[in-house]
C-alpha cells in the first residue's frame, strides 16, 4: 500500500535525528577531544538521519568541506535486543511444517551479520577506499575521499558532495536517461570486474552532483562476490540479454 511505502522510504534519511546534544559526547569520546580540535567548523543540525546515524556538515582544520557520520548513541543495544526477537520469531516459525523450504533462522542469522558491518565504520571506510579505486580514471563516477584521522568505529569523515539525489530529481528531468546508463555501468563494473560493490543503492545514496558526475555514499552495506560467482552470473546476465532462457 503507497501509505506504507512512503513511511518506509523515510527509513533511507529522513529519521527523526537524535538532539545534538545526544550525540555530541559519542563525536568527542570517539575521537578524543572536543570537536573544536578536530574541525574549524561544525553544524549542528543534522542533514540527514536514518536509522542507524546521522550525517552532519562541517569543515575540518585545514578548510575542507566533509560530511560527518556519526552512529547513534545507544542504536547497538536497541538493535540486540530487536534482534533478539527476531531470533525467538524465527525459532517458531521454523518448526511450523509449512515452512515450503523457507529458513527464517538463517534470514536473520544474516541480517545479524549485515547490521555488525554496518555498525562498525571502519569497514565502511575500508570499502569506500577500496572501491573508490575503481573509479578513479573514471571522470563520470565520484566516490568519496576519507579522513583516516578523524575515522572511528563510531564516526567516519569524508569528502562533502555538493548535488542532488536521485530520488528527489523530477520524473522529466534530462539528465535522468545519463544517470542511469552511468549507474548501471558502474555497478556493474564492482560486480563483474572487480567483484567488490555497493550493495544499498537506493535513490538517496546516488547523487548528481553539480559538476556532472555520479556520486555514490553510504558504503555500510556492500557485497563480495568470488570469480567464480562473478563468472555464473556474467553468464546468467548474457544469457537474459540473448533470451536464451534454456543456458
């Protein structure tokens, strides 16, 4: 129902944010000191908060403009223990006999295991600098550059883009054909050529950017693929392409 789909979409960034006042001690505790010592400039008002952080701009001692996320306080144990329901739900539900081949106990063993990474920045650093090699002879994709001083478990700074996510673009807009061809092109290039991608791509972690590229944040969640997975699907892909539906 649409009234349940809009209140969803509200889950990418539009979260009641916590008071900076709350989050605040989690920034100077993580990174050792009072803010002031870290960025020249700081805003306190949150430009984006979903359910896990929330991101702030600010501009750090020598002048650059970052976008600082910073974990919720107290979203780990909120977390444990929804998640502690889920298991006894899915514990029940796997001894009902209509199960029909589906595992509820491994659904949520891997939401478990998604939402840990998702917790911990620093794997969300580690990605964005890793895949941000990918790209980087590419003048239509723009993956931000990290501050490995000012990056924490709970905290992860990097480079401020100025655009527009895709989500809030209007359905006639221009550049609407380019920036699927671009995206599409990208996604596939991490899956099949270097087997390491974002795996949350909705409209609000792609931007148009003002200077024409493509802009991909928030890599808390992506996805590894071996060569020989990349090969069955490479395959599956022509295959769909060719419609030969028996390969």
């Amino acid at each position: 129902p649409e009234d349940l789909v809009n209140e969803m979409e509200r889950l990418r960034d539009d979260v009641d944010p916590v008071s900076f006042d709350e989050v605040k001690p989690v920034i100077e505790k993580s990174l050792g000191g009072e803010i002031h010592e870290y960025f020249r400039q700081f805003d306190e008002v949150a430009v984006a908060s979903a359910s896990i952080a929330q991101v702030y701009r600010a501009t750090t001692l020598d002048g650059r403009s970052v976008a600082v996320k910073v974990r919720k306080p107290g979203i780990g144990v909120l977390i444990e223990r929804d998640l502690g329901l889920l298991d006894q739900f899915a514990e029940a539900l796997s001894r009902q006999p209509e199960s029909g081949g589906f595992d509820p106990v491994a659904v949520v063993r891997e939401l478990h295991h998604a939402l840990d990474g998702e917790l911990n920045f620093f794997m969300e650093k580690n990605s964005i600098d890793r895949i941000r090699t990918f790209f980087e002879d590419d003048p239509a994709i723009a993956i931000p550059e990290t501050f490995p001083d000012l990056c924490t478990g709970e905290v992860l700074v990097m480079e401020w883009f100025d655009g527009i996510p895709v989500g809030k673009m209007t359905i006639d807009d221009p550049r609407r054909q380019e920036l699927v061809r671009v995206c599409s092109r990208s996604l596939f290039t991490m899956m099949f050529r270097h087997g390491h991608f974002h795996a949350d791509p909705h409209p609000s972690n792609i931007l148009w950017l003002d200077d024409g590229r493509a802009g991909w944040i928030d890599f808390g969640l992506t996805g590894i693929l071996t060569s020989d997975l990349r090969w069955r699907l490479s395959r599956m892909l022509n295959s769909l392409v060719d419609r030969d539906y028996e390969e």
